[in-house]
C-alpha cells in the first residue's frame, strides 16, 4: 500500500505557562584521527574543561593537540632512539609499550622522534648526565618549549581530557584481573573514542611535576614550575598489577614515588604533539611565579670549577623584593624565592650554608635597617631579627677558635665624610643554635665590606675605599669614587671593588672605561692587581668574593641599567660565566664549601657521604637517611633492625628499652639487608648485641639489582666507602662532616624519621577486604636460582657473625590473614609449601647457631593482628609497629635473663 502524505499540526501554544528552555549541553572536546601524524587522534577541547587534584581545580584548555593512540611501543623505541646512549632492549618484545625508562628517557625520545618526522623539537637542555650503566640520570637545564611544534609528553590535562570521554578501566584496560602478571601488546582494548591502554597495562609519565593543586579555575595549566624535593612526575592510568577499582582518573602516582631518573618495569609513556599557548604554570598554594628567573649554569660546571657541587647562590629578586637562592647540591637545581613581606638586601650564606643572614637596607643610603637570620630552604623558617636599634650589611664571621659571630654596621651611607663614618661603628654578634647573642662595638667607623678572621683588617666601600689595617685607618685607591668592595675570605686579604672610570684604575689597565666597566682587586698592601672588564654591552654592580680563592659575583647591568643578570667571575683568566638572568637581579653571594682536611689530604665532597643524590639516583632518600642516623648514633646503638619498608612502617625502636635504630627502608630485600649489615652494622657498631633481620620469602627471590643498583651500585657515598673498604681499618678524620653535608636533616626528615629512631609512621586502614597478588606464586626455574641464592647467602651471614658477640633475630611480619584462604604466601606471591620447607631449615639454622633464632609474628596468617593495627596488605600502622615492638622487646628482655642464668 501506498503511504499518503500527511499534514503535521503543531498544538496550540499556551501562553500562560512559563516555558522552561532546555539545559545547555555540557562541551564535549571533539576527537578525530590526526591526517598529519600517524598513530594518533587529535584533540580539539571544544570548550570542555577537566577537574585535577580530586576535583578542586577546574583546567580549561583553549588550544587543540594530538595524543598518541597507544603507549609507545619497544619496536618504535629501537627505532627512533636507536642513536640514544646506553639503550639496549633486546627483551622487549616487539609490540608491548616499552618500560623500564625514564622521564629524561621519553624526553630523549620525544626530540628523537620529532627530528626523524621533519619537527623542531620541543625540548632544550644543557647538558646529559649519564650513570655508570649509561642510563640518563639527568638533563641539566631541561625546559620544554611550548611554542614549539614537536612531539613530547602530554600534560595532566591533556591527558585526562582525552582518557575521561570513554573511562572504564573494567571495560578497556589491562588490570590485575586479566594480564596475569604480564605486559601485553598495546591496543588490545581500543575504547569508544579511539585511543588504547589508557587505563592499565603501564602507567604513564606525563610532563607535569608533582605539586599541590590549587582550587582555581585555569588555562593551559602545565602543573608546578619546578619538581619537589624527589623531583617526582605525575603518572596517570594504574597499571597491570593494580586492581580495576584503584585505577581511577584523579590518581597521580604510584606506591612507590616516581621521580624523573626513575625507570620502573611496568612504567611507560605516549607522546603529544602541539604547541601549548599561554601556559601557566602554579605551585601547591595556586600561585604562578610573578618575576621569572632562568638558570644559565647548572650542577655539573660547579663541578668542573668547584670539584664539587655543594654550592648555593643567594641573591635579590629585585622585582619581588624577595630573597631567592639556588641550591646546585639538591638535584636538579632550579630557582627558589621564599615568599614574605621583610625586604632583603645583602644576602650572606653562613659557613656551613644551611642559614642566610640579611638586612632590610643597603649600601650607600642611609635609613634605618634591621639584621635578620633564617633558614636556607623553601620555608625560609627559623627566621629571627637582631634586636638593636640599627643593623646593616651582615657578613658571617668565624674566628680562630671555630665560633661563630655575625658582623655589622650601624650606619650605611656614603662614607666620605671623615666625621659621619667615624660616628658610626663596627659590631659583631655572637649566633649560636639559631639564637643571637650579645652585641660588641669592634671597629669606630662603619666597615660594611669585610672582616678579616684575625679581625685585624676591614674593608669600607660606599664612594671611598676606606680600609683599618695594623691598627690604622687608611683611604686607598688614591681617595678616588669606589663601591661595592669586598674583603676576600680566603686570608689573601684582597679587596675586590668597583670604580667610576678614575684615573688610576685606567692606567693600570690601559685603557678607558666607563662607570663599573672593571671588576678591580687591590692586595693586601692596595697595590691594583686585577681589572676584569665587564661583557660588551654590561657594567658590572654588587660585586662579592665567594668562598672560594679567585672567585667572585656579580650582577651584570645592561645599557636601559637593569640588573638582568648574575655572574661568576674569575679573577685569574678575567672568566664571566653566567649564572642566572631575569629582570632585576641583585646583591649575589655565593657560597662553596670548604674543603674538608682528612689525613693528608682531602675528602672527596661529592662522594664521602653522599648516599642520596638526586642527580645520580632514584630518589632513595630513606635509605640515606638511615644511613647518617646510623653514622650518627653508631657509637651507643644496641639495637638495630634491617629490612624493606615492612622494617621501615612495622617496627618501632621507641618500644625497646635499648638504644636502638630501624633502618628499614623501601626495596630494602635480602640482598640489601646483608649489604648493610655486613659492611656497616657488623664492623661499626661495636656496641651491637641483637640484630633484627627481616624475613620476607617473597622478596627473597629478588635479583641482587633490585637494590644494589638503585642504590648501592649508583649513590656515590657508597662507590666512596666500598673503594676504601668500608673504613673497616677506621672512620677518617672528619668523615662525619661530609655526611652532614650530604645527607642534610630537614624538618619533614625529623618529623617522619629522625624523632622516631626510623620509623615511618602510618595510619591505619585495615587489612583490606580483597586479595591482592603483586606477582605470581609459582616461580620459574630462575626464580628458584634466585630465592636459593638468598637462603645460602643468609646462611653464609650467620656463620660469619657466630663470634660476634651479638644475636640475630630473623623477624617475619605479619600480612593479612586473607593469604590463608590463598596458595600464595602473601602479596609478592610465593607459595605456602615453599615457605614451610623455608622454615623447617631456619628452625634447623637455629639448633646448629645458637646466636640464631626466628621470630614469626605472621603464622601463615594465624596472628592477632587486627585491622586497627594495618595500613594495607602487608604494612603495619603505627598502633601495629608498637605492638609487634613491645613483643620483640619482650624477648629481648627473656634472652637477657638466660643469658644472665647462663653466665
């Protein structure tokens, strides 16, 4: 039958009822397939935003970009980054994201991959440090151009605006629940929208620093301007070893911390491509950096003038008014100001280079200034005023004895007029732990530039080179302009000053030059003997010796007189090497360290004691810490428990009635146990009676990498020790001040470690509900090798400490009782019955060595370790380290008492 067309007669409308128009449709970013770059899907935000940080900061982005459909693969990674140093990924099977490298790594290749595809590329550094195994540790001066049209990481927002349009982890996504312990080939899951393996098989790098997030509404957002302390990235995605329910959009790390050099084997990365304009970027508190300052100079030329990296730069951001400093010895050095309303010029790092001393006035004007002291770290605590009417221009001063005072002066003016400077007078503080003293009038007149150590020499440089020698007071460089002088602190006694173009100082350099043009030093009897000229284009100003022989700072001015940059002079071959440039840069001081006599000779700075470092490492700070906890109280300990982080969050040395240490710490295996132990416990701690050492069969079948190379195999301090035979033959001379350097105490340290003996402090969330299995239980035949290799090794410990005078307790912690209702031993897997026959041997163990025994608080789940007392699957909380403590301490006290009875 033939349809007839019909009519369509729309209702009558009735007016009296208040229509109500339909909601506006949330944005939804429109995604296509990228005609210009193969493999990926083009993103065009459409007016969408996405919410970070668990929904407190709403990220709009106005500009489109790509994203890779899938994870880079092993066969893209051979063969783009086939020229990269130090790259060999025979394993890798051909389609399976490549893992196991790092952010420097994906960085690497991003600039690999844009350069073989006809791009720019958008990443620029200054130099590429490499580790012993040929890994990149570090990219010196690394910024990513965002005006640049190349490949590279995606931001957070990128990347969770393209993951959120088809989330489903269950659905599309490689989890605990189906990969059966194993990386499979990327795309398997291909989601609604296009892309693969967002969620599960690898986690994945983006670009973003870890930091806080603000709550405020931002474009382009790029995260923190610089990395936090362990220079962590964020990750996105979860991987296979997670359950679906713990992959989730808002996550942004790992259980353990992902830093930059960190190249973990289930971590991977996919590349965007595109400019980003406009970026901001903003730290924790949602601030963005008001006054830019970029590093020219990075750790590693510190090393190659200095032979060392410990070295800070202070200065003013003159534009802020703020004190800034640059620490080249904490990893990646990047610019910190730290943020508060006290005016500051004149910077002055102390001796030891943890404290900055500062005024509120400066040079050449007079007015009324304050002296404040405060810490050298990003919070700038500690902060205390010298309590006196008048006080400028601060200068550290340790006299022959080693104590500690602060010099200043009391008036800053011009000092030309013979009557106003002798008016005013030169004092000197006594500060000792963090507290000033009293105050004593050292010099009449007000010598700003310097104090020599014997206090018998200063320095005055505010239009006259006025100068107290042998008890005289003198004007030099024929009473002709000078300023900004500087007494050298190297006992040369050289004065390091600025002048107007006179006439002396042209005749000596012959040749003329204009206001601050030459950087000039007089020696000790004021006889000119240097005059560096400035850059073409600049004049030098706030010139300052360093700490160092023949170096000095400075500011660069250029021809519009705008501080711009900060300088490192030498003064022997007339060098200029730029340190930082930004707007307006003032009064530098830098400070090396000293240094440190051993012997006949000298430590090595960079190596004695340096058992963490950033650049070199992966960020396995604990470690070092316990390390400097132990060389620290290795004298009085009693005690001492090794382990993983099982040690680290389960065992509490505040319950033993010994002076006792937990140097537990994360990864810290069977392997590592014995390497600490027997090369540092055994041979220094000569007041040790009982060890604790961690049993954890699962982790017993660890490769000797897993630690040694992260840890003991990369950190320098270890290299140092273990070349000088773990200074079995004796501690040297001032060892401990190296590692007090190296290794420095900070107030979250002291809050997490350092007040509880090395127990990381957790709270409780029970055992959990489910299961979970990081690994399989059955081992391969490798594995097998492996897990004997622990157990021989132990053995071959306890036979070697069986005339030590001291007790080994091998100490099993508890892990849910769930495992029980399970063939695997516990979270890492391992099978039950492999853990029994374990057990009977160290029982046998312990009838054969007497000095022996084994504790097991876990019995194969059967313990009363109740969920109050659990962090996760296999951690204690705090209320759970007390407990099983109280219980050690218990023993303790038992095997005290027999061996009493025996005696």
């Amino acid at each position: 039958m033939k349809l007839q067309p019909f009519e369509v007669v729309e209702p009558p409308i009735d007016t009296s009822v208040v229509q109500t128009p339909p909601p506006t449709p949330k944005p939804v970013p429109l995604i296509t397939e990228d005609s210009l770059r193969e493999g990926m899907l083009r993103v065009d935000p459409n007016g969408a935003s996405v919410l970070l940080g668990g929904g407190r900061m709403q990220v709009h982005l106005d500009y489109p970009y790509s994203l890779g459909i899938h994870e880079v693969t092993c066969r893209e990674y051979k063969e783009y980054a086939h020229e990269l140093d130090g790259y060999h990924l025979d394993s890798c099977e051909w389609d399976w994201p490549v893992v196991s490298v790092s952010y420097y790594d994906a960085v690497l290749f991003a600039n690999a991959y844009s350069k073989a595809h006809g791009y720019d590329t958008a990443y620029t550094y200054h130099r590429r440090l490499l580790n012993s195994k040929e890994r990149c540790t570090n990219l010196e001066g690394l910024e990513l151009q965002t005006d640049v049209e190349g490949f590279r990481l995606p931001t957070e927002a990128e990347w969770v605006m393209a993951a959120s349009q088809s989330w489903n982890p269950e659905l599309y996504g490689w989890s605990s629940m189906n990969a059966y312990f194993s990386l499979h080939t990327v795309c398997a899951f291909p989601d609604s929208v296009g892309f693969c393996d967002l969620a599960g098989n690898v986690i994945e790098l983006t670009n973003d620093w870890v930091g806080g997030s603000g709550s405020a509404s931002v474009h382009n957002y790029m995260g923190p301007p610089t990395g936090n302390s362990l220079l962590e990235k964020v990750v996105k995605g979860g991987h296979l070893f997670q359950v679906p329910a713990e992959i989730n959009l808002d996550n942004r790390s790992d259980a353990y911390p992902v830093t930059a050099s960190t190249n973990g084997g289930y971590m991977g990365f996919r590349l965007a491509f595109g400019k980003i304009p406009n970026p901001v970027w903003m730290d924790g508190n949602g601030v963005a950096p008001s006054s830019p300052v970029t590093m020219k100079s990075f750790s590693s030329d510190f090393r190659s003038k200095f032979g060392t990296v410990h070295a800070k730069l202070a200065f003013r951001n003159d534009r802020t008014g703020n004190l800034a400093f640059v620490d080249y010895g904490g990893g990646v050095p990047s610019v910190v100001e730290i943020v508060d309303s006290i005016p500051v010029f004149h910077p002055e790092i102390s001796p030891n280079g943890n404290r900055v001393a500062f005024c509120t006035g400066t040079e050449g004007i007079d007015g009324e200034s304050a002296v404040y002291v405060r810490n050298l770290d990003a919070r700038g605590g500690g902060l205390v005023k010298l309590n006196v009417k008048n006080a400028a221009i601060p200068r550290w001063h340790v006299d022959e004895n080693g104590d500690t005072s602060i010099v200043y002066v009391d008036r800053t003016g011009d000092n030309s007029d013979d009557a106003e400077f002798f008016a005013s007078a030169t004092w000197m503080v006594p500060f000792v732990n963090g507290e000033f003293g009293t105050p004593k009038k050292v010099l009449n007149g007000a010598y700003h530039s310097g104090l020599s150590q014997k206090k018998d020499r200063a320095v005055s440089g505010a239009r006259r080179l006025r100068v107290h020698v042998g008890g005289k007071d003198e004007i030099w460089y024929g009473g002709e302009q000078a300023c900004n002088a500087s007494l050298s602190k190297d006992g040369m006694n050289q004065t390091l000053f600025l002048d107007f173009g006179g006439n002396t100082g042209r005749e000596f350099a012959n040749t003329k030059y204009g206001v601050h043009e030459r950087l000039l030093v007089a020696d000790s009897s004021g006889n000119l003997v240097h005059a560096i000229p400035a850059p073409n284009g600049y004049a030098f100003d706030h010139s300052e010796w360093s700490g160092r022989e023949n170096w000095a700072v400075a500011s660069l001015v250029n021809v519009n007189g705008e501080h711009t940059k900060l300088v490192l002079v030498n003064v022997l071959d007339s060098s200029v090497v730029e340190l930082a440039e930004g707007e307006e840069l003032w009064h530098p001081n830098l400070w090396v360290m000293p240094q440190i006599a051993s012997g006949d000779g000298f430590l090595d700075l960079d190596s004695a004691g340096m058992y963490w470092d950033p650049i070199y490492q992966s960020g396995e700070k604990p470690a070092a810490l316990k390390m400097r906890m132990f060389w620290d109280r290795r004298d009085s300990l009693e005690v001492i428990a090794v382990g993983s982080s099982r040690t680290e969050r389960g065992f509490d040395p505040r319950q033993i009635s010994k002076p006792t240490l937990n140097f537990g710490f994360i990864g810290g295996d069977m392997w590592a146990e014995l390497y600490v132990a027997d090369n540092y416990v055994v041979p220094h701690a000569k007041k040790l009676k009982y060890l604790i050492l961690e049993i954890s069969f699962e982790l017993m079948r660890n490769d000797k990498s897993a630690r040694m190379q992260s840890v003991f195999e990369q950190a320098s301090g270890y290299f140092y020790d273990r070349n000088h035979n773990f200074w079995k033959d004796g501690v040297p001379e001032n060892f401990m001040q190296a590692v007090d350097a190296n290794v420095r105490y900070t107030s979250d340290d002291s809050l997490n470690y350092v007040e509880t003996h090395g127990l990381l402090r957790i709270d409780a969330y029970g055992w959990r509900d489910d299961v979970e299995l990081k690994r399989d239980s059955i081992m391969a035949d490798y594995l097998n090798r492996r897990y004997e290799e622990s157990i021989d090794s132990l053995t071959a410990f306890i036979d070697s400490t069986k005339n030590k005078g001291f007790k080994i307790i091998g100490l099993i912690y508890p892990q849910s009782p769930k495992y029980a209702e399970t063939g695997s031993y516990g979270r890492h897997g391992i099978q039950r019955s492999v853990v029994m026959k374990t057990m009977a041997y160290l029982d046998s163990l312990s009838e054969v060595y007497p000095h022996f025994m084994v504790m097991d608080e876990n019995k194969y789940g059967a313990h009363d370790y109740t969920d109050s007392m659990a962090n996760d699957y296999d951690h204690l909380a705090a209320a759970g380290a007390e407990h099983l403590s109280i219980r050690v301490d218990s023993l303790l006290k038992t095997l005290e008492k027999l061996y009493l009875k025996h005696e």
